[in-house]
C-alpha cells in the first residue's frame, strides 16, 4: 500500500510543475435523488435489507440530517440539491475540490463509503478573509476579472503557501467510514489518495442564522445569486412560533428583528425617492430566478421594486436606481408583509423565546446556596416544565437534573433508613450486606444533606436515629446472655434491626435464632403426630446437624434420630403388604394396621394401606349389596365394580366371579355383533338393534365415508354417534328395569317411524314434481339427477347408480346405504341370543333393545300375517294395479349394470319381477336410466303403507316380508285364493306360502312369547296405539304398558310349572302349545294359600325363572309390584352363588 504521504507530496508536485501533464476524472456533484443515495432510504429505488432497516431513521443518514428538528433547513420546503439533498462523489486518484466555502456559509458534512482515503485541507470561519485576501494578493490578476472567483471551485493554492503567509490551515485523511464536518465560512480543499466514494450534504444549526445573513449581504456585494431567500426562512418559522425550540426562537427573534428594522428604513427611502404606489403579493410563488434582483442578483421576499415598462424585472430595495430610466413615481412597491403583520410574527417568536430566559433565571436563583433553600418539588417542577418547553440540554439544565437527581437518591435513602426498608436481608450464613452503612457514614450522610442547594425533610429525623440504635445494642447483649431464648423474641429483635439498614454486630443474634426455631419446630413436629413425616424426621436432623454445638440441641436430635428409625421400618413393612404378589388378605392387612397405631409419626404408606382396607371394605360392601338386592345388575354397575376391585391391593374373593360375569356379557355382545354387522360396518350393535336416531343424510354421508376409508384404514376409524342414539343409550342404561326400557324404546319407535314417513313422503312429492325443481339434488353426491338411476324402497330417495353399489338384476327391492344397515339374519338365530342373555342375569342396553326387537317382529308378524288373511291385500293389490305402477327413471339404454357384487333384498331371498308388471307400468315416462321399481304410495292404504315400511326397518329377515311383496307385485290374474309359491332363497322346492308361514309360526311365535313373557317385569304385553290423520297416517303416541299385576291371568299368557322348568335348562329354543286354561294355571310359591275369586293378583319373578306367584302367597302388595322388581326365593339363591 502506498502510504499517504507520498501520493500527497506527488500531488502537489505534479500541481506545481508547469512541463508535465496529468489528467484525471472526477464524478463530482452527483444528484442522489436521480442516481440513489449510498444510505438507505424509505421508498428508494433500492430494497432495504433487514440489517439496514435500523439506518432508515438515524441521525447519521445523511439523507435526515438536514431535514432534522435541530436544522434550519427543515423550515425550506424546497428540495435543493447539495443542501437538503445530497451529493454522490466517485474520485480518482489526484482527483481534486478546490478551495471554496459551502453556499450560504453553511455546515458540511462528508461520508467516505470506501475506497482509498480522501486528504483535506481547511482554515478557520474566522480566517476566511485573510485566506481571501492572500489569494488575492497572490493572484490580483484573477480577481480583478472575476471578483467572486473563490466561489466558483477553480482556485486550488499549496496549503504551504498560504501558512507562509499567517493563514492557519489544518489536514487530515478521511478513511472509509469516517465523516468530515466543516463548519460555516471555513475554506476546505483536498484531493483523493484513489479510487474511492463519498456522500455530502448541507445542515444549518441555530449558530449559524446570523452567519446565514452576514452570507446574504456579502453576496449582493459580489452580485451573486441565493441559493434560497433567507428572509423567507426567517418568515416560516416565525410564523411557527410555538413549535420552535426555544434556542432557536431567541435567535429567529434577534434575526427577524433586524430584518424588520432593515425593511422599515429601506421601505422609507423607496417612499422619500418618490415610489407611492404599492401593493401585496406573494412573491413566494414565482421561481427564485424570476424573483432575482436584476442588479445584486438577490432572491427577493419581502419586497421588491418593478415598474410597468419591464415586466418580468424587479430589483431590491437596495438598487432601485438600477431598475430602469423610468421616474420613480412610476414604480411600484410589492411587499409580502406589511409592517404590521411582522410585529405580530416578532412578538410570538419573543414570547417562546423569554419563556426561557425566565425559566433559566430562576434556575440560577434555586441553585443559589443560601440560608432559605427550595425545596425538591420546586427543582423537580423546573425539570418538568424544561421537558414540556423543550428547553435546550445545556450545561444549565444538566447542572439542574444533576442536582435533582442527588437530592432524590438522598431523600430516598434517609425514607430508607427512617422506614426501616432495607435492600437485602441478612443471610443464615451471616456476612455484611452491601447495603449496610456504618454510625459514621450515617454523620457523614447528614452532613452532606446539609450542604445540598435544596432542602430535605428527613433531616431532623435522622438524627435521631443514632439514639435508637444504642438502644438496640443494649436489648441485644440482654438476650444473648439467656440460656435458650424464644424465637419470636429474637427475632423481634432482629426484625427492629432492619429500620436501621445500619452495619452491626448481628452474627451471635442469628446463631442462637436458628438453635430456638430449630427447637421449636422440633416440639411442635413431636406434638402432632400427623405432621411427622419421615421426610420431616430427617430434614430436622440435616438442619440440627448444621447448627452450632448446644447441650438442649443435642438432646433432641437423639430423641428425633430414635424415632425415625422405627418409622422406618414400618414403612417399609406397609409398603411391602401392598405391594405383595400375590396380595394379601383383608384379615392381614388389618392386624398390621393395629400395630403401627402405636408409631408417633405419620406414614404415607399408613395412609395408603388405611385406604386399601377401607376400600375393600366398601367393595365387598357393595358386592352383598348387589348380591341380595331385588334388581338384576347393569353391566355398567358390574364393569365399575370389577374396575374398582382390580384397582384395591387387596385379595378379594369374588372378584374373579365377577371378572368371569363380564367376560360373558362380552363374549354375548361380541357374537350378537357378528350376527348383526356386516364387516366394517359404520354402525354400532345398539344402533342397529334400536329403533333409528338419524333419519335423514348424516347417516348416509358417514356411511359413504366409512366405505371410502375401508381400505386405507382397515376399519379402525371411529365415528361419533349421533345425538339421539347416545340420549336413547342414557336412557335405557339408566332405566330401572326391562319394562322402563321397552317403554323408551316404544317411544324411539314412534318417533322413528314418523319421521321416515315424512322423509319417504318428501322424496315421493320431489320426484313428482321434479320439473318445477331445478335445484333439486339427489344420491350421496348431491348432484343433478341424471341417468342411470334407482330408487330406494324404504327412504324413497333417488341414487346414481355409478356413485353407490346397485343389486343384480332381478331383485325386487333394493335400500340405499343408509337404509341397509346389518345382515338381517332370520329369527331362528336370533332368538338363541335371547336365551343366552336371560342365564346371564346382566341387564345392558343391547339386551334391551333385542328384546324390543324380537317384540316389534312378533307384533310386526301378527299384524302381516292378518293382512295376508284377510282380503285387504287383495284390494290393496288391485288398486296398485289399477293406479299403473310406475317406473321412477325410464331409460333409453338396457337393463341396469350387473357389475356389482353386491346384492340386497327383503330378508334373506330376492324376488324377480315380471315383464308383465313391467309392461303394465305407463306412467309419466322420463329421459333418464331405468330404476328399480317402487310401490307408490298412493296406491297404498295407510295401514299396509306402515306394515311395508316397518317390514323393511326390521333387522330380522321373515318369510312374510317376502309374502307380502310378491301378493302386491304379482299380477292380478295370479292371485287365487291359495297363496302364490315364491323362491327361497336357498333354492329349495316351491310351497305355498300360508302354508309355510303357518306351520313356521307354529313353533316359533310359541317359543318367542315364552322368552318374552319371561323378560317381562312390569306389563304383560306392550301395545302401541295408532292413529292416522287423513291420508298421510301420521301416528300418535303408544298407550302405557300394562302393569305387572293382571286379573284373571289368561292362559296364553302363562306357562305351566314343568314347562319353565325345561325352558330354564335347556339351550335350544323351547316350543309349548297355547292351549292351557285357567284352571291348569298353577302358582309356584312353597306353601301357596290358593286364593279363590275374580279378583286373584299375580305377580311375575324378574329373576331367571319368570315364574308367575299369586300376590298374597309371596308378601307382594299390589303396589310394590307395580313399581319395583320381584325376585322370587330360588333366583335369589342362584344369584349368591354366582356372586360367591
């Protein structure tokens, strides 16, 4: 690197030597708003990095230091390139700035980004005229041509030169990174050392105004122009008077002063010269060049001289004889401000300025030490009223919060000391705090209260503070001479010492306090034995262990150690009995607890093997309680308790008993499912064995969604039940016994089939009436209806057939995914379920809703079985005949689409239509795919309406759901008075279907009322009561079931003793005739008394038998054995045993 040195001493040879020639480029006086500034700007061209952001407002960006609060320049509201703007400088090495001063004597700053140095050279503000005058006499040729020639940058002069001639002159190398400031009418020069980038621009600080004008005056003096109108700043602030700092506002007042005593005498010399007439503009508006005196070249504000010869010409108040030849009187005076408006300007300027000087003098006077001193609050309200003013941060006001500052930090520390608040409180180890001061820091501190310029009110009070302190030491020397004092006393003494926040000799004080509170906090552990812990027996010895040697200490710790010791070893023998494997009885665990009665401490595991006891002690209570009570256990009840025993760590005997009863509940539950279920089905057992909750498309789109997923999530997704599912499963758990629940789930029932029939109703009216329905949506895609389609016969609802699975071809009826929800296997397997759930004697929700379910079939089959008998079908099918079945989608293409795998139908057959019943259909024909083909509804009575409906709501496949079908599809022709033969679906041998459905219920519809006469507790038979409302057969509510007591017992509703007896032992289903009478009716009971009359009561056993006992000969009153269950003598003593 070439040092600076010798590039400087080669600069100014080659400028000295006149034979050698070197050029050099210069890119001086670049303008950053056109080219980019070298510093971040907001809204620049350039994207500021994050790193920069923080430079966007900093002081030091050149592109904010003019425009700051402190500089004049922010008062110009012009943007003036070099000054308020900065300038971009690329040198070359040798590339050189002349000697010149800053326009308008202003302050200059310079930014090197990088590159090689920069050299400069600068004079003094105050030797500007003698370097001038050297110049000058150096070069008088130069000047006589152009007299302002040090202004144009053309005159560069060896530093040496002018030092030989007295002119003080100063260098110095401006680095990359480094910032040169020049200060007002102080000549600079200087040269780059290399290749190298700057930044400059102008600022003017309060200092400098008077220097501003003096600049005025010396340019008229050389004719050359303003870069901006100084009297025009002068003006702006004035006029913003209040926002002005207070520095600034004084020297705004002293300048706009002599401004207005200037205009007010030239004003009257261009009156004595003859210029009259004069009016008011507003000369701020033209450009600086049109506003120029035309002989001093002086920008012109306040006024100004023109005359109607010239337009365009206006000279100052100073040249008005070089305007033009012209007489005077035909000038005209324009003026911005008359001398009035000024004054106003002035005084505001003067106001804001006095209201510091005032403010200072009374600083000087509250800082005057003298016998009447000030207090605080008044220093502290001049610093306010400085911080609301915006005064200047002078050495006065520094010396001010200097002062208010010492005297707040020594009013706070006498509060201190007189409170008694100390920063830090002694430590257990002892040690000094560095708080603390001495007795004679306390004197010093008072003397130097005294020798503040304000006053302090603590002062008196500290002096008596020594009084106290001797007082202390005394109390102290009193106790430490006791043998054991109390804690409290001690450390009330101790406390008193912290008022002092004083050094003193503490250390034996805090010894002996830690010796009392340990003792007292070993008494009062010993006191309570609930208190002593182990943990507390061995934290007390650890902190006696640390304590200095006294006899009464000793003492204790070897008591305490003893203790702890036997403890100990109870502890472990507690823990020891409930962690046993295999776990001890109730009868061990209660001996050891009588012995540690006698330990004096408390013990965790104590505590724990107490509650083990008690619980035991509860859950054997609870299990006689469950096994002697009249009602039959819910599986809840039986789970909870199983939970809560596995949970006690205590051998419990009929535990596994009951672990077993609920694994059969479970392995019930689990066989019932796969009776049920489909494989991934999306519906729960309950769900499918109770009435439906979800009538409507949430249902469907779950379904959709868990057919969807099969594959992804191996049937592991769970879905959240719907609403009314999970209040009806509430309500059935919660029921006090089988007849409550059957009465829910009637009411389930009603609700179930209404609400399907406003659905089926809804989708039958929005297919007629499609065409008015542009915005109707169908299938599960909720899209437009569109061939190929079909058409659901339970929901009525339309499907594409491309977006669901479709039946094979031939089926007579098809559900949607919604309506198909299980296997609807035959009653033949359903019914040894039942039987399996009445040996259990558990009561679940599912039981429940299977009994009800195989009630809803039998009533469901009656009732078929009637309209199969009776010539209402007959009718009913000629009418469906007569209306002219229609086909719901009538397609231009073939028949459906046999891809599918799947195929549903009416219990477990399926059904084929003929062409006949096809060909008969002539009803609104439509443009989309053939669909299946639905029974319309009103071609249907409101009774076989809700027998079919309910038929397909069954989860139990039946031959007469198949029956009733083919009566209704079959042609009128076909129908003879013996039955029509229909396919089975195991394509076994055609028979009649009377026949067949007579010689089923035979056996069956026997078997079925005996299992469910013997669920029965409250009613005999559960009816529900329809009524139908017009033609839209709404139905109301079921009646109450019957009550458990009946008169007159008939004999259908009765089983003979032998038979129940067989029914009970055996697993397979039990078949009895219907024929028994009253008299062969026969109670029970051990020593029945055989009443006689019309009047005779029976009450029916809830228990496993479900015998039937006169009221009177087991103790039953007609009122306990309509509210709560009966369990007879034998079915108790099963119960104990299973429980046992």
């Amino acid at each position: 690197m070439v040092p600076t040195e010798l590039v400087e001493k080669e600069f100014w040879r080659l400028v000295s030597t006149i034979e050698e020639d070197v050029t050099v480029e210069y890119g001086a006086d670049i303008a950053s708003k056109e080219f980019g500034s070298g510093f971040p700007v907001r809204g620049g061209r350039f994207r500021v990095k994050q790193e920069d952001e923080e430079y966007l407002d900093c002081g030091w960006n050149l592109n904010n230091m003019p425009v700051m609060e402190a500089s004049v320049l922010a008062h110009i509201t012009a943007d003036i390139c070099g000054m308020k703007l900065p300038w971009l400088y690329v040198g070359m090495c040798f590339s050189s700035f002349c000697w010149h001063i800053e326009d308008h004597w202003s302050y200059s700053i310079n930014y090197l980004h990088w590159g090689e140095p920069k050299t400069w050279y600068g004079a003094p503000g105050y030797a500007a005229e003698q370097l001038e005058e050297v110049m000058k006499k150096l070069a008088p040729e130069l000047f006589i041509a152009q007299p302002d020639l040090l202004h144009q940058l053309v005159t560069i002069m060896n530093p040496n030169t002018l030092m030989a001639h007295g002119v003080p002159i100063y260098r110095t190398n401006q680095c990359a990174g480094e910032f040169v400031i020049t200060f007002p009418r102080a000549y600079h020069s200087g040269f780059n050392q290399g290749f190298n980038f700057a930044e400059a621009v102008n600022f003017c600080t309060v200092d400098w105004l008077p220097l501003g004008r003096q600049c005025v005056e010396h340019y008229r003096s050389l004719n050359r122009y303003c870069v901006f109108s100084h009297d025009e700043m002068i003006c702006k602030m004035a006029s913003k008077a209040a926002d002005l700092d207070v520095v600034l506002a004084s020297s705004v007042q002293k300048d706009l002063a002599f401004m207005i005593d200037e205009e007010k005498n030239l004003r009257e010399a261009v009156r004595q010269m003859g210029v009259v007439e004069s009016e008011k503009i507003d000369l701020e508006i033209l450009a600086d060049d049109e506003r120029q005196c035309v002989k001093c070249k002086t920008t012109c504000f306040t006024s100004a001289v023109y005359c109607a010869c010239s337009p365009g010409t206006l000279v100052c108040l100073h040249h008005v004889d070089a305007l033009c030849s012209c007489p005077t009187y035909k000038y005209k005076l324009g003026y911005r401000y008359t001398l009035d408006d000024l004054y106003p300007m002035m005084n505001a300027v003067k106001l804001r300025a006095e209201s510091y000087d005032n403010w200072a003098s009374e600083v000087i006077d509250a800082l005057k030490t003298t016998a009447s001193k000030k207090g605080l609050s008044c220093l502290r309200k001049l610093v306010e009223e400085s911080e609301l003013k915006k005064f200047p941060d002078n050495d006065l006001l520094r010396h001010l919060q200097a002062v208010v500052q010492d005297a707040e930090k020594c009013a706070a520390l006498a509060q201190q000391l007189l409170n008694g608040k100390r920063h830090t409180r002694f430590r257990w180890g002892g040690g000094k705090s560095q708080n603390q001061i001495t007795v004679a820091e306390l004197r010093s501190f008072v003397k130097q209260l005294q020798s503040l310029p304000c006053s302090i009110g603590q002062t008196p009070q500290l002096k008596d503070l020594l009084s106290r302190v001797e007082e202390f030491q005394a109390r102290s020397q009193k106790l430490l001479g006791a043998e054991m004092p109390r804690a409290s006393e001690l450390q009330q003494l101790l406390d008193s010492s912290f008022q002092f926040d004083l050094e003193l000799p503490l250390g034996s004080l805090r010894e002996r306090l830690e010796q009392a509170r340990w003792l007292e906090e070993q008494q009062q552990a010993c006191q309570i034995p609930g208190t002593l812990t182990i943990e507390v027996m061995r934290r007390l010895i650890d902190l006696g262990v640390g304590l200095a040697p006294h006899t009464t200490v000793e003492k204790a710790m070897a008591k305490l150690q003893e203790l702890l010791t036997l403890s100990e070893h109870w502890d472990d023998i507690c823990k020891g009995l409930l962690k046993a494997r295999p776990r001890r009885d109730l009868d061990t665990l209660t001996a050891a607890l009588r012995e540690v009665e006698n330990v004096p401490a408390y013990l965790p595991s104590v505590e724990s093997l107490k509650d083990a006891v008690q619980r035991a002690q509860e859950w054997l209570q609870k299990v006689e309680t469950l096994q002697t009570g009249p009602r039959v256990p819910v599986l809840d009840t039986l789970v909870e308790l199983v939970s809560h025993g596995r949970a006690i760590p205590v051998h419990l005997g009929p535990l596994p008993r009951l672990e077993a009863l609920v694994g059969e509940v479970h392995a019930w539950t689990e066989c019932a499912t796969s009776t049920f279920l489909t494989p991934n089905s999306p519906y729960t057992l309950l769900e499918v064995l109770c009435p439906r909750c979800d009538v409507g498309s949430s249902s469907l789109k779950r379904k959709m969604r868990k057919i969807k997923d099969q594959s992804a999530l191996a049937g592991k997704k769970k879905y959240p039940k719907p609403d009314g599912l999970l209040e009806l499963e509430k309500a059935l758990t919660e029921s006090k016994d089988t007849a409550t629940a059957m009465a829910t789930l009637g009411e389930a029932r009603l609700r179930e089939m209404e609400a399907l029939h406003n659905m089926r109703v809804s989708n039958e009216n929005r297919m007629l009436l499609r065409e008015e329905q542009t915005d109707w949506k169908v299938c599960v895609c909720q899209g437009a209806p569109m061939a190929p389609m079909i058409q659901c016969e339970l929901c009525r609802a339309c499907f594409h057939t491309g977006c669901i699975t479709t039946p094979k071809h031939g089926s007579i009826v098809w559900l949607c995914p919604q309506c198909h929800r299980s296997k609807k296997p035959p009653l033949e397997k359903i019914l040894p379920l039942l039987a399996s759930l009445q040996r259990l004697r558990v009561r679940l929700p599912e039981g429940d809703a299977l009994r009800y379910l195989i009630e809803r079939t039998v009533s469901w089959q009656h009732r078929s079985q009637h309209m199969l008998s009776s010539g209402d079908l007959k009718l009913a099918q000629e009418r469906v005949g007569s209306s002219q079945l229609y086909n719901r989608w009538q397609a231009t293409t073939g028949p459906l689409s046999d891809t599918c795998n799947v195929s549903q139908s009416v219990g477990a057959t399926s059904f084929s239509l003929s062409h006949e019943w096809d060909n008969r259909t002539t009803y609104v024909q439509s443009p989309f795919s053939p669909g299946r083909n639905c029974i319309p509804l009103n071609s249907l009575s409101a009774e076989l309406d809700e027998l079919l409906m309910e038929a397909q709501l069954l989860q139990v496949s039946l031959p007469e759901v198949h029956e009733l079908y083919h009566s209704l599809v079959a042609q009128p022709s076909t129908l003879t008075p013996e039955r029509s033969t229909i396919p089975t679906g195991s394509g076994r041998e055609k028979t009649p279907c009377k026949q067949q459905g007579t010689e089923w219920n035979t056996t069956r519809s026997e078997v079925v009322s005996c299992l469910l006469k013997k669920e029965r507790s409250e009613c005999t038979d559960k009816k529900l009561k329809r009524r139908h409302d017009g033609a839209e057969g709404r139905m109301k509510k079921a009646s109450a079931p019957r009550k458990k007591r009946v008169k007159s017992l008939p004999s259908k509703d009765l089983c003979s003793r032998d038979q129940c007896l067989e029914m009970r032992d055996s697993d397979s289903l039990c078949s009895f005739t219907s024929e028994s009478e009253d008299d062969n009716a026969v109670c029970p009971a051990d020593e029945c008394m055989e009443p006689e009359g019309d009047e005779v009561d029976w009450v029916q056993c809830d228990g496993s038998c479900n015998r039937w006992f006169h009221q009177v000969c087991v103790g039953v009153s007609a009122e306990t054995a309509e509210k709560e269950d009966y369990v007879c003598a034998h079915c108790n003593e099963g119960i104990e045993a299973t429980l046992k």
